[in-house]
C-alpha cells in the first residue's frame, strides 16, 4: 500500500515491531552476543542491503526472511547481494 503512493521509491519496512523506548534501550555494538535482531522486508534486494547497513549503525542486526513462495529459514544478515 505505501508503494502505490511513492511511485518510483524503494520501500522497505523495518522498525515496526520494536517501541521507542527499546529501541534507545537495546542498541549493541556488532559483536555483541545480546544485539537484538529486527525483521526487515522489501522487494528490491539493493533497498534491503541499504536498510540493514542503516539498522546496523543504529546497533541491531536484521533478519531477511527468505522469498516469497521458497521455503527456507530467516537470514540473520546485512545482506550481500
């Protein structure tokens, strides 16, 4: 719904399921065996790495699901396309 009105834009959702207050509380360095993970979802590969790289430097890794219709486990990454 949000692509129909950003015609020619990269959406990707992120930061939907976390509340301001974790999200100043729960940042961690990258090696951090506590680093929260958030989901993030898009269509184009390019826009997802952007993202990630992004939440990364914000102190929380990303989970990518896998494509829809392939079956598979979620992605624990910055993605590398």
């Amino acid at each position: 719904m949000v692509q129909r009105h950003l015609a020619g834009a990269y959406v990707v959702k992120g930061f939907n399921n976390i509340d301001y207050a974790h999200l100043a509380a729960l940042p961690r360095p990258v090696d951090a065996p506590d680093r929260t993970a958030l989901p993030i979802a898009g269509n184009d590969p390019g826009a997802r790495k952007q993202a990630a790289e992004l939440i990364s430097l914000l102190g929380y890794d990303c989970v990518v699901p896998p494509a829809e219709g392939r079956a598979g486990s979620l992605t624990l990454s910055v993605e590398s396309d």
